[in-house]
C-alpha cells in the first residue's frame, strides 16, 4: 500500500471514559493491545473511548470513523466509519468498519486493505497521549495457569477493598467471562455470558468462593484473582505510594485525585479556596503557554481584592510548588523586590537561564505586576518596564501577524516615541 492512498486519521472528538465499560466485567474490550503487547505484562493498554472520532482521507476524499457501542452486545465497542453520503454500519473492528466502507465507495478491484488500529492513532505518541488524558489507572494482564487474567481495577487502599480482575473461562460448556472482584468485604464471582450475567458467587475468602463455582478446582483460588501475583503486588505498593506521596512531577497534574490530595496536604489549613478551585488555576498554568508564573500574581485568584497575603501563606504556597516538581527561579534577593518567579518545566534551565538574562539586561519588571492593564500603561514610566511589558504584549496578542512573519520587535517599537527609539537603538 502506497504512502498516496491515505493521509493518516486526524482527531475529531477524544471521547469519553465511561466507569461501568472501562472498568466493569467487560473492560478487556475496551483496552487496546497490539499482538505483541499481550504477552507483556508490563505493557499497560490504550483505552478505547466511546465517541471517539477521527477524520480520514482516501484518495482525496474525507470520511470519519468513529466509536460507539455496539448493536448485538451494548458492552462491546462497536466501530461507525462514513463518508460521501455512505455509511459502513456498526462494525465489530475499525479495520472492518474503514475496509468496508473504502470498498463501497472505490471498488475492491485492487483489494486495499487498512489497519484500523494504525489509522484511529493507536500507534502515534501524539494520539496516544490525547487518550490518556484523565486517564487514573491503566489495566494490564498476568499469566497464571496458562490463563490470561485481566487487572482492571487496583484500589488505592491496603485491604483490597475494589480490586478486580476478570479472565475468559467454559462455564457449562459455555465461554463466559469470569468478572472477580472484592467488594464490601467479600470476594465474589459473576459469571457472564453474552453480555448478561448467569451466576454469582460470594464467600469471605478468595478460595471458598472458587470453591463455590466447581471450576478450576486444581488451582488456589486466591492466585486465580491475581492477588498475590508478583506484578499486581508491586503495582498495589507503586499506585498507594504515588497517590499519596507527598511529592509528584509534572506528569501527575492531569490526575485530580493526585492533586486534590496535594492541596489537602499542603494548602487547606492555609488558604480559603476548596481543592477545585486551586485545580482549575493549577490547570490553567498547566495549559498556558509559558512554564513561568510569578507567584503573588498567580494565587490571586484565590483571595478577595483585599486580601493580604502573609508569610505564613506564602510559605505554604512555595512549599506546595516545590512539592508539585516547581522551582523557584527568582534571580535577585528578596532585597530587590519582592516579586518571586517560578517555573513548571521538567528541565528549568531554559527559564532561568531566561529570567537571569532579562533580569541582568534591565528588562524584568520588579516593581510593578508583572501584568500591566492597559489602562495602566500610561503611568508605566520606566522604559524597562514598558519594553518587558511589550515583548509580553508581542508573544500573547498576535505572535505571527497577519504576514505570517514574526514581528515582535515592530509590536516593542510602537510603544515608544520615535525619538527614544532613535536615541536607545543608536540610529
């Protein structure tokens, strides 16, 4: 198949996590592996998000496929691909639903076939990352008995308490899924079979209820729900010790949970904002282009117009920040000013290295807020600070302009009177 006949599938809609199908009985279909991943436990899988939707191209023509639930067993995905007024049906695969409408609408004579998997973005980082996104625990598989046991709920607790695991067994001569879980303090069984649920057992020990089903009986029940098994321990002490760390890294902010216990311990004796507050300014800053805040101007949101911010607060702040993978890039003494800068990226040697540049050329404005309001510009007399405050002005409003062409020094220039431009730039 040539590189020609297809542009790869571009994201339309990421689609949602849906509890009862991600993490319920039949969770294993809604978790993408590829063949070779199955056999390793230590892969973890790609959720498949319902309503997700991507846009193809075949040949000059636009289609769009995405996923829904499927028609016969609402518990499986089902996959939706249409275009040019046709439309493939529900199809139990995305390679099935994109061959089936590529043959409908260009012929079979050269007998194409496409790799759903490839063309949905299961194997762009890109893609892969936008599925993660909100994503709490990622499930994975364990060998045991020559039977592939799928984890697909590890609780954030010691005592087990919403553990389950669920594999495919012959119940009465039928497959079934074998749904395992440990609720209310007892282990149980469901039996599953055509997406409707035939049997339940529960017992207080995971051997007494196997003991229930007459299956398996030459295996220890406790191995057949994963417990003890040497990965799903290890994942048991890696998820309590990450969720309830009292540190974490850039890469733990998309996890709420993680970050609302960040605020418990370092925050909620100290500010009046609730956890969902400080989130959502959290998120903000995640999401804003520039990795570096100045403090005070940064929590603002969270007090009264009044407010005062003490020592005692700020010192809760920094420790938090610290906490969160933050670094304080502030390059002159509290003598100075007390304006502090931090910064949020991975590697914060580029942000210091820009704050100190700024800071020993007389361009970092340490006198006034750091967001000047328009409105305030006037009484800004400082040329320094009129300069830091158009190179801002310059990157937020219109970086590219309408040429195409950067022009952040023709945004700086108009902010100054020409003869000060002639003096300063010595022309």
């Amino acid at each position: 198949m040539s590189k020609g006949h297809f542009t790869p599938g571009k994201l339309v809609a990421i689609g949602n996590l849906v509890p009862e199908l991600h993490y319920g009985p039949f969770s294993r279909d809604w978790w993408y592996y590829s063949d070779s991943q199955i056999q390793d436990s230590n892969t973890y899988a790609i959720p498949i998000r319902l309503g997700f939707q991507v846009a193809l191209k075949f040949n000059q023509k636009h289609f769009i496929i995405r996923i829904v639930r499927n028609l016969e067993n609402p518990n499986t995905p089902g996959f939706i691909c249409e275009g040019e007024g046709i439309n493939s049906g529900v199809c139990f695969s995305s390679s099935a639903a994109i061959n089936t409408i590529y043959g409908r609408v260009f012929g079979n004579k050269n007998k194409t076939k496409y790799p759903g998997a490839t063309m949905l973005g299961f194997h762009d980082s890109y893609m892969i990352q936008q599925m993660l996104n909100d994503v709490d625990f990622r499930p994975f598989t364990i060998c045991l008995y020559n039977i592939t046991i799928f984890i697909a709920s590890i609780p954030d607790n010691n005592n087990y308490e919403g553990f389950a695991a669920s594999f495919t067994y012959k119940y009465k001569q039928k497959q079934s899924v074998i749904w395992q879980k440990i609720e209310g303090g007892l282990f149980s069984i469901s039996i599953f079979q055509n997406g409707e649920m035939v049997k339940q057992f529960q017992d207080i020990t995971a051997s007494s209820v196997w003991n229930q089903t007459q299956l398996l009986r030459n295996c220890d029940g406790i191995d057949l729900f994963g417990i003890n098994h040497p990965l799903v321990q290890f994942k048991f002490k890696e998820r309590y010790e990450r969720l309830f760390s009292k540190t974490c890294t850039l890469d733990d902010w998309n996890n709420k949970r993680i970050m609302q216990y960040m605020f418990k311990l370092y925050l909620k004796k100290h500010v009046p904002g609730d956890d969902e507050l400080w989130y959502r300014i959290l998120n903000r800053w995640y999401n804003q282009k520039s990795t570096i805040i100045e403090i005070k101007s940064f929590i603002r949101d969270f007090y009264n117009d009044n407010h005062e911010i003490n020592m005692r607060e700020l010192r809760a702040w920094r420790v938090m920040l610290e906490a969160i993978g933050c670094k304080n890039i502030t390059p002159f003494e509290r003598d100075v000013s007390d304006m502090e800068f931090w910064s949020r990226a991975k590697d914060p040697k580029g942000d210091i290295e820009t704050i100190s540049n700024l800071f020993s050329n007389g361009f970092l404005n340490t006198t006034l807020n750091s967001t000047i309001r328009n409105d305030e510009f006037e009484n800004c007399k400082d040329t320094a600070n009129v300069f830091w405050y158009s190179l801002c002005e310059s990157l937020d409003a219109n970086p590219n302009g309408s040429s195409g062409k950067i022009r952040i020094l023709s945004i700086v220039a108009e902010n100054f009177t020409y003869e000060e431009l002639m003096k300063n730039l010595q022309v």
